[in-house]
C-alpha cells in the first residue's frame, strides 16, 4: 500500500507578509505531476503549505503503456486498437485523482483543454486541444486559478524543452511564464479575481548528474541500466541549477503516483522502478530546479539554494 502525504504541520507556515505560504505547480497531462516533483510537493504539503496541481489537459491521446493491462482477465484484453484508446482516455481523471491524493496535493485543477498529442500529429489540429487555444484565454484561465490559490511559488516547465519537444509541454511553459506576469497586474483579466503577485517561478529539470548517478546506482543494484548512450552523452542543463531539494524519505511519492497510474506505467518498468525507494534516497536523493525569476532577490549562482521559499517564508527566531 501506498504510503500518503498528509499533512503534519501543528501550525500553518507562513510568509513574510503573514500569508498561508502555498506553491502551485503546472503540468500539462495526467502523470506529469508524477515523474516532475512528486517528492518535493509531497515534502512541503507534509509541512503544511498549501499546494495546487494545475493540469492543463485531460490526457487523450495517451497510449496504453503497460502491457500487463491488455492480459486475460484484465481490462484490455482482446480490445481493438481505437476502443484501447477510449478506454485509456476515460480511466485517466480517476488515475489523476488518485495520483494526487498520494501526494497530497490540496487541489487539483484543470484547466479544461483537451491533450494535442506528439509533435506534427492530427491531434494537433484538433480545435479543443491546448496546442491551437488561443493564449491569452489560456493565461487568463491560469491567471484565475493563480489569483485564488495565492501562491508565491510556482513550479513550471523549462524554456529549453529540445529533448522532448511536447507541444503541450511548450504551451505549459508559454502560459506559466505569462501568468505569472499577468497574473498581479490588474489591468489584464479585472474580471478573474483580485490581482496577486507569485514572488518566486521554477523550471523543473532532470539534471545529468541524476542520471549518470541513477545509472551507475542501478548498474550496481541490478547489473543494468535502461540508460542508453545516447541519454549518457546528451548535454545537460545542470550549470543553470539553482535549487536542490533534498527528498530523503519521501521517494514513495514518486513511485506511488507513478502506480496510480496505471495505463501509462509499466510497473516492471526498471526506468521507472530499477531502484527501490530507499536504493534511490542512497543514490540521489535530490530534485533539481532552476529559479527563473525571482521578486524576492537575485537569482543565486550555482546550486546552493535548499528551499523553494528561501526569501518568501516568514523569519523564525
């Protein structure tokens, strides 16, 4: 059984105004807020700050990732390719939902656009998908949540998104990085809440040095490693990392919520699960980040920052 973030906190942490501190993270499909930053929001929910997941679309072009589903007895068994695909498509909110309550996430939004699949596919055209929404309604439905939420941290995806150029993963980025402009201007959107002004905005970033340490860790631990040379010469973004959050403890997060959901994970898959939890608290127990903009004080080179609320939370003596 999955272990789940609960919230400890005796008392409600605070920022330097005396504001409940929350952190908003955006994704752009069900199952991103799994492999991006699960132990790092479980860790700060079990703190006691207040975290929303916004998921910008429902996921339905994904594909059936874990063939033990399409086994006898099993839900996929026997099903033609297109009525594989509805069914993936319809099973992808419950999965979110329970996703989220492993982490721990105080709400979940959607911002209600439909998933346009890979690069330069159909799905693409389609009217209803994130790809072809007209962006400043998109900012504004973003915006909104922002307003309500009051976060002064949001989590986005990076502006270098070359080895794995999702249009809805570019989209996510473009809208984050408006929002969190837009979103204490009261100029833009009067009608979609009162202004309030994110202090702090995030990349999410898989940095080599976690994959050459999970490569060796998992060479060592099972005698192979689902990196190919290719992943092992890629370039890296590592010299841009400002923040390392350390995650010890709260790993169950990642692969709890990878599990949860279940058409898009491979449980046997060893990318995912080569490492127990406590082999990769061992291995590499940190998630990385890159602080992209900063109303709270210049943004610190190198990686020696160690909280995503450095500069936000209210001083304790």
């Amino acid at each position: 059984m999955s272990e789940r973030s609960t919230n400890t906190a005796t008392t409600v942490p605070l920022s330097t105004s005396g504001d409940p501190l929350s952190i908003l993270t955006v994704h752009a499909h069900p199952d991103d807020e799994a492999s991006k930053g699960a132990p790092t929001l479980a860790k700060y929910h079990r703190e006691g700050v207040r975290t929303t997941l916004v998921c910008c679309t429902g996921g339905e072009e994904g594909d059936l990732q874990n063939p033990s589903l399409r086994e006898e007895g099993q839900p996929f068994h026997g099903l033609a390719p297109e009525q594989e695909k509805e069914l993936v498509a319809s099973m992808r909110a419950a999965e979110l939902a329970a996703s989220a309550e492993v982490i721990g996430f105080d709400e979940v939004v959607m911002l209600g656009y439909r998933d346009s699949g890979m690069a330069d596919t159909d799905p693409n055209n389609h009217p209803e998908c994130f790809h072809q929404a007209d962006i400043d309604e998109a900012v504004g439905r973003l915006v909104k949540v922002i307003r309500a939420a009051k976060p002064q941290v949001i989590i986005t995806y990076g502006d270098d998104q070359k080895g794995y150029p999702h249009p809805d993963h570019l989209r996510v980025h473009d809208i984050s990085v408006l929002a969190f402009d837009r979103a204490g201007d009261a100029d833009w959107y009067p009608d979609l809440g009162e202004p309030f002004e994110p202090s702090k905005l995030y990349y999410s970033v898989w940095s080599k040095a976690r994959i050459l340490a999970v490569h060796t860790g998992m060479l060592e631990h099972t005698g192979e490693s689902p990196f190919s040379d290719e992943w092992l010469e890629r370039e890296g973004q590592d010299h841009r990392i400002t923040t390392k959050i350390d995650c010890t403890g709260f790993q169950w997060a990642r692969s709890g919520a990878l599990r949860a959901h279940a058409t898009q994970v491979d449980p046997n898959a060893g990318w995912w699960f080569g490492l127990t939890d406590e082999q990769l608290d061992q291995t590499y127990p940190w998630e990385d980040w890159i602080l992209a903009r900063s109303r709270v004080g210049p943004i610190p080179e190198g990686d020696g920052e160690r909280d995503l609320l450095d500069g936000v939370r209210e001083s304790v003596s």
